[in-house]
C-alpha cells in the first residue's frame, strides 16, 4: 500500500489495477494516463519499490530479477510505440543514475535483438546476477549479461535491489488455467506442449531435439498455487488476436483431460482489451447473443474466469477500466 500511495497524487494519471498474489510472491499494477504523468507515476513506484523490498528475502513462484522485475510502456490511444520507446529509455536511464541499481531495456526498446525478450534477460533470475555481474558462470552472453545502465557490478545496493527490466511493447495478456492437481505435475507437462518454444526431447542416440509447442506467440509454465491447493498453467499471450484466450484454455483442457485432471477455471492477471473477451465470448456464447454484455458475461463464465475471486469487468477490462478512471 506504501508503493501505490507514492504515485495517488499524479495528476492525468490513474491506477487502473492492484493485484498482490502470495504464491507467486508478485503484485502487478496497471497505471495509465498522459504519457508523461505515467513515466513520472512509474519512476515514483519503482524508487519506492526499491526502498520497500529487499530481494535477499525475495521467494516466490514467479521467474524475477529484481525488485521491479518488469516495468512496460504500452500505447493505447494517441501515443505510438517510439514515443513508448523513449519512456522506457529515459525511464531506465533515470532509475539507474537516481537509484544506482542496473536497468535492462526489452522488447521494441531492446539496444539490441538478443536482448529483445524479457525471458532472456531474466536468464539466471535474482540468484545468477551476482555471477552475471561478477564474470562468473552464467547463461548469458555479452550481449545479454549487462545492463544498459547503472552498475555492472555487484554490490550491497544491487544486492538489495537486483536487476529492473523496462521496455516498450503492444499490449500482452497474462493468463493462467487453473488444474485440480497439487504437485504441477500435468500442468507442467501442458505447460511445455503449449508454449511456442516447445520442449527438449532425448532421441535414441542421446541427442536432445527441440520440438515445437502448440500455440503461437505464447509463453507458459507450470506452477502450484499452494494457497488455493491448485496448479496453474501460467502463460503470456504475447499477441491474444493470434492466440486467443479460448485456445489457450482448451488446448489446457485438452491436456488436462488425457490425463484425468479437470480444469475448472482460469485467471486473468493484470487487466485485458475488450476485444479479447469479445472473441472468446463469440466462442462460448449462443448464436443468437449479440449484445456486449452478454458476450463479456460468456467469455467470464466459458473461461472460468471468476473461480478464484469475483471477475468485475468494469475493473478489469481496459476500455472499461479506462472510462470509470476518466468519470472519476
């Protein structure tokens, strides 16, 4: 609650969502706004996150590298993605040199290719960034081991803080299908079959070959969710318009069923277009509904969207989200 008071006086700048998870030990907040009463808003929430949190007793389900494990720019209406680019640059530059802390850039604001996605600069996680920043072992290769700015050393400060990540990007939706397993088991299994980077499988001669997943544009893993006494399949849909929520979901199931697990539901993290829910909506709603609402109401009950907490989509949808902001 301190974090989210330190931005509550921006002006042209409201926070849309607040959404604390204890097993994956993660809070993500939406903010939106004037493009430079967001930059301002953020730099404010990330200086206070680094105060608030120590990442030397940082423990949670949720791959991360620092305190602020990713802060994106994403246009909306009347901004484009450059103009994003210069926030996160100038954002990440201004962290480092008020902070001392390392900042990453990703995505469009990547200096590079290799360092174009945020898994890869989150090889290693918190644990490997000491050697990371100490030419130790690590996973990383010179084009991805460094930050863009602040330290590229290890010290009492980045032990603290660890390394932030911040970048430019279209709009990504988190999205996770609930599995009534305990151990992960099956959704870990779902988890690798789905996402687009696929698996490694050994062949005979021992060689290891890396099959393809299911679904395109998708980021996923399996977890468990020891507060709800469930697993999770936790995804990114990197673009929802060439994999829907609906897909995901029932390729989920579609695993779960081969093996005697039931799915009950999902979760959406962070908020979602409407044209999302709108899609999935058609999927799971009658022929003859057309109106909006019904649709939304379709897509929240096809998808589950409601099994582990009450889904307000005035709250959670980003145009309607954005409109109860503005009638403040």
């Amino acid at each position: 609650q301190r974090i989210i008071n330190s931005v509550r006086h921006i002006s042209n700048c409201a926070v849309l969502g607040v959404e604390p998870d204890t097993d994956y030990n993660r809070t993500v907040i939406t903010i939106a706004g004037a493009p430079e009463s967001v930059a301002e808003a953020a730099f404010l929430l990330v200086k206070k996150s680094i105060e608030e949190i120590d990442m030397r007793q940082q423990e949670g389900e949720h791959p991360r590298l620092g305190a602020v494990d990713v802060c994106p720019f994403v246009p909306l209406k009347g901004v484009s993605m450059d103009e994003c680019v210069d926030l996160a640059t100038n954002l990440a530059a201004r962290v480092a040199e008020e902070c001392f802390v390392p900042t990453y850039l990703y995505g469009h604001a990547a200096k590079n290719d290799a360092k174009h996605l945020l898994s890869t600069i989150r090889k290693g996680e918190y644990e490997g960034l000491e050697a990371r920043l100490s030419d130790g072992d690590t996973p990383h290769s010179e084009e991805t081991r460094y930050p863009d700015f602040g330290p590229r050393s290890w010290n009492d400060v980045v032990a603290k803080s660890g390394g932030l990540t911040f970048g430019a990007r279209g709009i990504l939706v988190a999205y996770n299908v609930n599995f009534d397993e305990k151990d992960a088991f099956v959704a870990k299994k779902a988890g690798s079959l789905i996402r687009s980077t696929g698996r490694l499988i050994k062949q005979a001669d021992g060689r290891r070959m890396r099959v393809p997943g299911m679904l395109p544009m998708v980021q996923g893993m399996g977890v468990t969710l020891e507060a709800h006494g469930i697993s999770q399949v936790s995804m990114n849909l990197r673009d929802v318009e060439q994999c829907p929520m609906h897909v995901a979901f029932e390729a989920c199931k579609s695993i779960a069923s081969d093996h005697g697990i039931e799915v009950p539901g999902s979760e959406l993290v962070g908020l979602v277009p409407l044209s999302a829910m709108l899609e999935s909506g058609a999927w799971y709603a009658d022929e003859s509904t057309t109106d909006e609402d019904s649709i939304v109401v379709a897509a929240i009950q096809g998808l589950g969207l409601d099994q582990l907490g009450r889904f307000d989509p005035n709250e959670r949808i980003i145009e309607y989200a954005l409109k109860g902001a503005l009638n403040q």
